[in-house]
C-alpha cells in the first residue's frame, strides 16, 4: 500500500490519470443517461431516456451526444441505485482497465463480427468516445470496441437495428486517408449507387484525432497497396486474420513467425479474431500501430528535430493541393453533414482532452483550411456556421507555443487564404454579435473565433514584409553610434523634473501578448501587410460593445492579476485591439482617462481638511493664462507642476482665461490647445521646423530653448490625448512610430523627405560596378540647420575619405537615415518623450493602438464629410428635420468651401479637426434660440451645441452665419 506521504501527495493535485478518469466516468453517465434513462418515471430532464423527451438514436449518435452534453455541463441525473453493478458499466471502461479485460469474457464476448448483442452494440461506441477522449493509443483499442458507425446516408438503407440480419455486413475501420484513395472510394459509390462507405470513411477518420492525424499526408512514400486495391475492388466482407495483420502492416513478418503466434494465443486469439470487425487502411502510406503519446512520424531528418525545435518550425506534412482537391467532394450532397458532425466532435476532443500537439495542429490545419476553401454556397455555410466556431474553441484552448506554430504554418503555406480566414472569422463574430448583443463578453463562440483571429493576424504579419530584427529593436537598447550630432555631443543638462523616464513602452504584465513573444514580431515591424490590418476591424462588435463594459472587465482583470489570481472568468476585447475600430478605441480610453481624473479628485476631496485654507490641494488642473503670454503662463504653469508633483498631470485640466468669462466645460480647453499648438510649432520659435516638400514639423537640431521645453511640449501633446482634444499637429509617421518605443530607419524617410528617400532608393537599386564613379559619394554628409546655413557630418570616422560602393551602399543608407531620424534629434525627442508619457504613461495608449492610429488620434480623421453630420445632427426647441430654416441651414453649409466648413466646426466645437471614426462620431446639437432677429448665432463649445435664431429668410440665415464663424474669439456668458 502507498505511503501516507505518497497518498497525500497524490490528493493533494490532480494528476492526468485522474483527470481522464473524472471525464470517462462523466461521459458514461451522460451515455447511460441517454441511452436507458435514470429510472425516475417523473424524470423532467430533456437529455434523459426516462423523460420520454430523447429522440431515438443509434449507438454513435448517443457517444456523440454524450459527449456534447459533457462538453456544455449538462444536467446529470441521479444515478440509480444499481448502476454499479450494471454490466454495461463493465463494457464501457477504458480498454487500459484490467477489470475491462477480466470481465469481458463473461459480460462482453462477441460472437461473431457481423451478429453483436444489445449491450455491445450500445456500449461499444462509447468506449471508443471514452478511450479517445482520455488520450488512450488508439491501436490500445481492442477491435470489439471499435464503434459501429451510423452508415445511413442519401440512398442508403437505414441502420441495421440490434439483432438484425446476421448477413448483414459490417463495414470496416478507416485509419486514414489521403486525396487518391477518397477519389477512387467516391468513384465505386457513384458506380454502387450507394455512399454508405464514402460516409463512413468520413466519420471514421474525421472524427479521431489521431486517425486524421494520418491523412492527407504529403510526399507520402507509395506502399505495395495490393491488398488495398483488392479491397477497394470487392465489397466488404469478413476479413481472415492474415487479411488483417497485413493491412495492419505486419506483412514483413515470416510464416513462421505468425504461425508460431497464432499457436501460442490459442483459443482466445481465435475468438478475438472471430469478434473482430475488418480494419481497412485507405491511403497510399503503411500504416503501423501509433501509439497516441507519440508524435506524428515525421520523415527522414525531421523524425529526429527536437519539440523546442518543432515549436518553432512552419513545417508541416499536410497535403494541400491533395486536400483542396476533394474539397468539393467533401463538402457533396453525400457526405457533408457527416463531415460536419465528425469535424465538431473532434473540434469537441482537442477542446477538452488536449491531445498530442503535433496530431492536434495537423488535424487543425486541415479543418480550416476547408472552412477557407468555399464558394459560399449553403453548404460551406453550414460548416461554417456549426463547425468552425468549434474549432476556433479548439484553437483556443491550445497552448501558447501550439498556437505559435499554427500561425507559422498559415504564414508559411496558407498565406493566400488569410483573406478568407478572416473573412469567414469575422462573419461568425457579426452573427453571433447580432444574435446576442448583451453578453458578448460571456459568449464563448465570440471569444473562441477573436482568439483564433488574432493567431491570424500574426500569422498575417508573418507572411508580409517585416522589417529587420536589427531596425525594430527598441530607441532605448540601442548602443550609441560613434558619430553623434553637434546638439547631441554638448553637454547634458540637469533634469528638472521628478519623473523617471519609462524605457519600454507601457504595459500591465497580465495584458501582454505572450503570442507576440512567442513569434517575435508586432504589428509596427510590419509596413505592408499581406491582409490589410483594417480588415481585421469589426464594425458591429465595436459598434455594439459597450465599452464601458468592457473597461470594467479589463480593470478587473488588472486587478485579479496584481492579487495573484492565476484563472479568471472575465474577458475583455482591449486585450485583442486590433478587432476594435479606432472610434471604439478612443472610447476605452476616454473611460480610462475619466476614471482616473474622477481617483485623483476623489482622493483630495476625501482629504480636505477645512474648506477655503490657502494650500488645499485642488482637485482638478488648472491653468490660468494670458492671451498674449499664452506660451509663457502655460508653460510656467506646467513646470511648476511637473516639477513639484508629476501626478497631479493626471487631473482633469480646466483652463481659464484672465478677463474672460468663460467656464471650461471642455471647449475653453479646445481653443487653448488649437491656440498653444499654432505657437509652438510657429518656425520663428525655434523649436521646430517645417519641412517645405511635405509641410511636416520637424525637431529643430539646433534650437533656442533647452531640453525642458521639449518636455513641456510632449506634456502638452499628452495632456490633449489625455483630455480627449484633437490637435492641428502635423508630425510625420515616423514620430509616433518613436513614441511607441521604436527607431526610425529607412523605410521612415519615404514619409519624412521622399525626394531623400527617391534617392537613396536609386542608390540601392543600382547593381552596376561603377557606382562610385557614377554617384561620387563619400560617407560625409551636409544638411541644411534652421538659419540656412550647410553643415556637414562624417557617418564613419573618416568618412570623407570612404566612397559609397556595392560592398558598403546599405551600411550608408542605414547611417545616413538613423542620423537624420534618431541620432541627430535623439537629446530633443528624449525629452520630448519624456513629457509625453508623464501623462499617458500610465494609460492603456500602447496597449490600444497601433502609430498610425496615435496619428488619428492626436490629428483627427482625414475624412471630411458633413453629410455624415447632417445625418447624425439632432434638433431640440421646436426644430426638425423638417423646419425650414434647418433645411436652409444645410444648403448653406454644403454649398461652402472646405475652409468656411472648418470654421463652422470650429465654432461650433471648438475645434476644426474632424474626430475619430468620421464626422458620423459627432453629435452636434442645433436649438431654437427665440424668433426673428438681428443676433449672430452662438454656440456652447463644451457640449457641441448650435444656438440658431429662427431667421426670416435664407438670406439674412447666410449673412449671419458667416459672419459668426469669421469673427469667432474668446469667450463670454449669455
């Protein structure tokens, strides 16, 4: 007997041995259930025989049910009293159970393969069921518990019942299949007239992971098959037992070998061998008895690669162009629904049972590679609809390192089906998101098919042009080049803020990507991705979210994960960005930013001490400033701030502006920021410069100011992404690329200076031998500073002296780009950096969006479209649609120019920018403001609301409006 140690041990953690014991003895009560009832003539529960509510099934539907019902916790009848002494009990365990072998010859004997009693022919599909679902070899199966398989099919005779005919044959096994094989056993069923094989063979191997697991095989060795084509050529019949050992690869055995064998096992293997139903093996390969634990056999050198090394591989051994082949054929009049079924059982298997990796990624990739081979017809919607969110499930639940190769290997061999992957991922989402609007967080389908969609986006990202490992490494960890910038090689000045500089970009550790990890790529090291990544948007589920919601959800697992808890039950979408659309995005962090402006002002308003003292902390940041010392009160005030408390940046700011009445809502902040930005990014500051070919603004190399001011500058752009304000900021791509914690390189200039970038490009693209006669360039470069004047630098030491050739024009290219995006910058974009993540630091901003969203996010949307706010405009004060004068107002409005547009906005707004997701995502408000007069209309900036006199004539509406909007400054109180 074991030790008391060893026993609580073994009590005190669920081995896997257990863990399939508890699931095989939950899906014999889930088969017994349904196939004999619990005895209560008062049963009530629908999946009960005794309910009479149980539809009749045969063996194979009732293991299917069962385990179908286990996989939803179904309801579970109380067992009666003499369930354990049933003698089905004693046919349904596992095959590796001693008691299954010492009771078998008294409880389960079969007589013959095609004549079987009531309790095996119930039992027996089970067992296959349990013994697979345990992860039990399936060659450990003896053969009496090979499941009789449902052979009804179209043209077909039903299912022989139990004690039929015993004429009637039984068809044999199928252990695999490949393309050939499946197309000459579909060519005799149409000859037959009868699919009842092609059916069968279907659900034999598309139902067990590792009978799949053999399919579809490529560059497969063809085998001596003689025995297959004789069996192919006849109809089934009973099969002597040399007929079986050589189908089951055991024909390299001798005479007298096998003689000897048969004479030793005696009586019992030739009952055994009467009992047995045929085996037949349908593909071009021998089959041999595979153990379940064992990986899939892999030929020649890949037999022998290590799992680290296989996890890392985009190998695999499945037949593509074999499999698309009889895609259609799969998908016939015949065999579909079979199909279907058998692929949402095993989908059901490798969800809950975890088999062998290898085998699981095989049988995977050539489940959906049908979902991604249709013609959307009614029947690839079928598969579609029922049996891929399954196998998104499935996929799911792999571990992280599965998951890595199943991306690898799409990237690898499925990249001209990413498109239709996500096409048909997203169509399953749109559906099951209209079909059940409230719980998406809770609705597994939706859940399984995002997770699988993100395995294809970096999957995607893996099959397109990715820049190098050494361009993508992070500003910080990159070791500092021996030429450095005339403004980068003086001396450091002392930091005069509290704030430690963040070196990685922020991100909770229980929100990162460990498949990003795993891969090594992101979505900034892709330029042109294979899918566009916009395809990966989901406009109902971000339209329908409720992303109020969902932030509670991510803060709650933020909070889970700081408490150590290792499982959860929540689920949040800002953890899968890139199904969410910018609009939806901006919403998570608008809910982000409030509730830590709402924390902050809690917590000084619970820590007063006596109202009115001079000293209380206030709960908000204010800033009071002077028109015409706009820069110099702001930015005095945001000093003295982030020199004293950089915490307090995360208030909520409200500005005031001395003499003028307004109350900051929101829209006196608005014209601060338009009014801040317009002079800091004026050239005469000298802090920046524009760029005339793109009109970009650009870091001044050489500026007035010193690195303090560039990190007010960054506090500012922080503060506006903090406080939801859209600027008129024109930066190229390459600066939010460098916020998000990456370099420039090369690829950066095509947006920074294409003419620069034009050039370059000619240099690498010249192969003739001549080139330093043809482009006389050294490693000595000049470029032009802010006063006009030419100053050169040396790339190399030397570099005067180095000519641009074949062997070194890419080392010229690299240093001549990273000097003029990083190096020659780097000490005004650290700073710069640094006060942008004072504020936002602590935001889920990295976490959200990609650079060209920061982009939409600080600058707004390009599109301009002032249909979409008429459509979206609501009317209050006796106005409508409908009223004359707002009828007149859109006439107006769409008969100006694009500049009088902007203005409108901006008066109405405070801000000329168009916001995120469209003008669609603005809600403007138009008001009744008392009858005819002489008075310009007005507006209230905070809340988007339109103050419009009803006017007598359209006229005297345009004269009006248009001098409104042209002479629009500073704030007052009506």
């Amino acid at each position: 007997s074991p030790s008391p140690s060893a026993s609580g041990a073994a009590a005190g953690r669920a081995t896997p041995e257990m863990k399939r014991s508890a699931v095989r003895s939950l899906i014999q009560r889930y088969f017994h259930q349904l196939q004999s009832g619990c005895g209560n003539a008062h049963c009530t529960n629908d999946n009960c025989a005794s309910s009479g509510k149980v539809a009749p099934m045969t063996p194979n539907e009732v293991a299917a049910k069962a385990l179908q019902l286990f996989s939803q916790d179904a309801q579970l009848c109380e067992a009666p009293a003499s369930a354990s002494s049933s003698p089905q009990d004693v046919d349904m365990l596992s095959p590796n159970d001693s008691s299954s072998s010492s009771s078998g010859s008294s409880t389960s004997t079969i007589t013959s393969a095609s004549t079987t009693t009531s309790t095996q022919s119930q039992s027996a599909p089970v067992a296959a069921v349990v013994a697979a679902a345990a992860g039990a070899p399936e060659s450990s199966i003896p053969v009496q518990s090979v499941p009789q398989l449902d052979l009804d099919g179209p043209g077909g005779a039903e299912p022989s019942s139990v004690g039929s005919d015993p004429s009637t044959p039984t068809l044999p096994v199928v252990q695999s299949l490949d393309a050939n094989s499946l197309l000459a056993l579909y060519e005799q069923c149409r000859a037959a007239d009868s699919y009842d094989r092609i059916s069968h063979a279907i659900v034999d191997v598309f139902t067990f992971v590792d009978r799949l697991s053999k399919s579809f095989i490529r560059n497969a060795e063809p085998a001596a098959s003689s025995s297959l084509q004789e069996l192919l050529d006849n109809p089934p019949e009973a099969l002597n037992k040399e007929q079986l050992r050589t189908l089951e690869g055991e024909h390299d055995k001798d005479e007298d070998c096998t003689q000897k064998e048969e004479e030793e096992a005696g009586a019992v293997a030739d009952s055994e061998a009467a009992c047995s139903e045929e085996v037949i093996v349908i593909n071009d390969t021998e089959a041999e008895g595979e153990d379940e634990d064992v990986p899939m056999a892999q030929p020649e050198a890949a037999s022998q690669t290590e799992e680290g090394d296989k996890s890392q591989s985009s190998d695999t051994l499945v037949d593509f162009q074999g499999l698309r082949r009889v895609q259609r054929l799969l998908f016939g009049c015949h065999t579909r629904e079979k199909l279907t079924t058998s692929v949402m059982l095993l989908a059901d298997w490798v969800q809950y049972m975890q088999p062998d990796c290898e085998k699981m990624i095989h049988c995977l990739v050539i489940c959906f590679d049908l979902a991604t081979n249709t013609n959307h017809s009614a029947v690839d919607i079928d598969y579609l609809d029922r049996a891929l969110p399954k196998l998104c499930q499935a996929a799911a639940s792999m571990p992280v390192a599965s998951q890595a190769r199943l991306a690898r290997i799409w990237a690898a061999h499925c990249s001209d089906r990413l498109q239709t992957l996500v096409a048909a991922c997203q169509q399953q989402i749109t559906l099951q998101v209209l079909l059940d609007e409230e719980s998406m967080r809770e609705n597994g389908s939706i859940i399984g098919v995002t997770k699988v969609l993100k395995i294809i986006f970096y999957a995607n990202l893996l099959a397109s042009e990715l820049e190098l490992p050494s361009c993508k490494m992070p500003i910080e960890d990159r070791a500092e080049t021996p030429a450095t910038s005339a403004s980068s090689s003086g001396p450091v000045e002392d930091d005069l803020f509290v704030y430690s500089s963040v070196h990685q970009p922020h991100m909770p550790k229980f929100a990162e990507d460990q498949l990003e990890k795993a891969l090594q790529v992101s979505a900034i090291d892709c330029r042109r991705p294979l899918v566009p990544l916009e395809e990966f948007y989901n406009e109902a589920l971000s339209e329908n979210i409720q992303m109020h919601h969902d932030y509670l959800s991510y803060k709650t697992l933020a909070m889970e994960s700081e408490m150590g808890s290792g499982h959860t039950n929540y689920f949040s979408f800002m953890l899968y960005a890139f199904i969410l659309t910018p609009a939806a995005k901006v919403d998570a962090l608008y809910y982000d930013s409030r509730m830590r402006m709402y924390s902050e002002r809690y917590s000084i308003l619970s820590n007063f001490g006596q109202d009115g003292q001079d000293g209380t902390p206030r709960p908000d940041l204010k800033l009071t400033v002077r028109r015409d010392q706009l820069i110099n009160d702001a930015l005095i005030g945001l000093e003295l701030v982030a020199m004293s408390n950089p915490k307090d940046l995360k208030k909520q700011l409200v500005v005031e502006f001395v003499g003028e009445q307004g109350i900051d809502e929101g829209g006196v902040s608005k014209e601060f920021f338009q009014l801040i930005v317009e002079e800091i990014f004026n050239p005469a500051f000298g802090m920046f410069v524009q760029q005339e070919e793109t009109n970009n603004m650009w870091f001044n190399a050489t500026p007035f100011e010193n690195g303090a001011q560039f990190t007010l500058i960054g506090i500012i752009i922080g503060l506006a992404i903090y406080n939801n304000v859209i600027l008129a900021v024109n930066f190229p791509m390459v600066v939010y690329r460098k916020l998000m914690g990456y370099c420039g390189t090369f690829a950066d200039l095509n947006d920074w200076s294409p003419t620069l970038y034009k050039s370059l490009k000619s240099m690498l693209d010249y192969q003739g031998q001549d080139m330093e006669e043809v482009f006389d360039q050294t490693f000595k470069i000049s470029y032009s500073n802010v006063f006009g004047e030419m100053v050169e630098h040396e790339l190399v030491p030397h570099g005067k002296d180095v000519l641009v050739g074949q062997h070194n024009k890419q080392l010229f290219v690299n240093l001549y780009s990273d000097f003029l995006l990083n190096t020659n910058i780097q000490q005004q974009f650290n700073a710069f950096r640094k006060g942008f993540e004072m504020v936002t630091d602590e935001s889920p901003l990295k976490l959200l969006f990609r650079p060209e969203e920061v982009e939409m996010l600080v600058c707004g949307s390009r599109e301009f479209d002032f249909v979409e706010l008429e459509h979206s405009t609501e009317y209050e004060g006796g106005y409508t649609e409908e009223s004359r004068i707002i009828q007149d107002f859109w006439s107006i409005v769409h008969a100006m120019p694009n500049e009088s547009k902007r203005k409108l906005l901006e008066f109405t707004t405070g801000s000329a920018r168009v916001p995120v997701g469209g003008l669609k995502c603005l809600r403007l408000l138009i008001t009744r403001h008392g009858s005819d007069s002489d008075r310009l209309p007005t507006s209230h900036t905070c809340f988007n609301v339109l103050l419009l006199p009803e006017y007598s004539s359209r006229e005297k509406l345009e004269e009006r409006l248009l001098k409104a909007i042209n002479y629009s400054k500073g704030f007052g109180m009506l």
